[in-house]
C-alpha cells in the first residue's frame, strides 16, 4: 500500500501579561531652580519600550536627556517656568500599552528680591509704623528684621508706636531652605519732634560774626541744616557761621 506523509504541526502561543500601571519616581524630594532633575517611570510587566511626553509631546531640547533605555527623563538646569510640566510617561510591548497619570514638578525657587513696602521714611513720635516685606518665592520665604542689627520680628509684617529709639536702620532678610538663597534690603526710619526752638543768641546771631546758631529739636536723627538752597548735613546740633 501507500505510505502516507505525516506532518507534524507545532502552533506557539504567546502568553503575555498585561502592563501595569506606570508611575513616575522622582531623584529628589525637591526639585529647585537650576539643578538637574530625573523622573523615572517604573512599571512591572513585559516592557519593550518607554516613551515620555511632557505637554503632551515628545521631549526635545538640550536641557533634556533619556537614558540608554529612555525609562529615566533628566531636566538640566530647571526653570520654574519651562519645566512644571505636566510630565507623563508610557510604556508598551506588541499587545498592550498604559500610561502613568500626569505629574506636575514643583519648581523651589527665590527670593529673587526682597521689597520693603508702603513705608514712608520719617514719623512723629506716636505713630503708628508698620514695615512690610516682601519677596517672591517657593515655598514661600521666612523673613527676619533687625533694627540697628538686634533682631525685632520673625514675621514678612511688623508694626511699632514711634519713639525716639526706634529711630535708625531696619533690616529685612528673607529666605528659602530649600534653595539656600537669601535677600537682603534696609530702610532707614527718622522719628522727628514736634517743635524746633534756637538758642536765644539766634536773633543777635545776625548781626555779629561769629554768630553760633543750636538747634533744641526733639529729633533723631537730627534734621539737616540749611541756608537758602544749601544743606548742611544731620552732624550736629550746633551749626557755626
């Protein structure tokens, strides 16, 4: 009889399991303004490719680089501008894909200025003064004053009754831990009296030479002196011509 041809048939079967749920890991707990910065998207399955997207395209520039197997995003040198994101990441292989849910970077930044404001320079004794500083930043920045470098507040706003000693140079400091930077701005406050009085040789004053004029007034710093359109400065008390 005949012989008949056997052939043998093999069929393969794949078996893959679907991907999970990507998520996006950080280098850092805080990304702050002019580090480097990477964001990796972890994910369990059989993965054949990694793709980011930040503003929903493809990353593109020199300030950007992926790993050889593009699963880790590094950012050169953030700006709290251009890289907030939203940074989203994907995997997939020939039967399935996912995506990690969007990741928005909190970009640390400042101070960039400290600003004393809404503050005028000179009060009577009793007045109400209230010194105000501000500073862009992030987290927001922790300010100290000094006045003549003693320390008076541990707070962006402060108020104080006018006197005499309060008088002087006031300090505002802010700064960010997060950064490590800090801005420096000073203000210089007088307190004047309510009354100016002169020596009674004021009047026979001008008539002689040699005349000495003093000024009694309850004052600090000591107002300037002037005749006409010149000014002679806050140096003393006693002004001689």
């Amino acid at each position: 009889g005949k012989k008949k041809n056997q052939h043998s048939h093999f069929l393969s079967i794949l078996c893959t399991a679907p991907l999970s749920k990507p998520t996006i890991l950080t280098s850092n707990n805080t990304a702050v303004e002019t580090k480097d910065f990477s964001l990796t998207c972890n994910a369990t399955g059989q993965i054949h490719a990694y793709k980011w997207f930040i503003n929903g395209v493809a990353p593109a520039g020199l300030r950007i680089q992926l790993s050889p197997d593009r699963r880790t995003l590094t950012l050169r040198s953030l700006t709290r501008r251009v890289n907030k994101g939203p940074y989203v990441c994907e995997i997939e292989n020939p039967f399935y894909r996912n995506r990690s849910d969007p990741f928005t970077l909190d970009v640390a930044y400042g101070p960039d200025i400290a600003t004393i404001v809404h503050s005028a320079d000179e009060y009577p004794p009793g007045a109400n003064i209230t010194l105000s500083c501000v500073a862009d930043s992030n987290p927001a920045a922790q300010f100290t004053w000094l006045h003549n470098g003693q320390p008076v507040s541990n707070s962006a706003t402060f108020s104080i009754i006018a006197s005499l000693s309060d008088a002087g140079t006031y300090t505002c400091t802010a700064s960010n831990s997060f950064t490590g930077l800090t801005r420096t701005t000073t203000k210089n406050i007088i307190i004047y009296g309510e009354y100016l009085d002169w020596a009674p040789n004021s009047v026979w004053g001008s008539l002689f030479p040699g005349m000495t004029e003093i000024d009694k007034s309850d004052s600090l710093p000591r107002p300037p002196w002037s005749h006409g359109t010149v000014h002679c400065g806050r140096k003393s008390p006693e002004l001689r011509i």
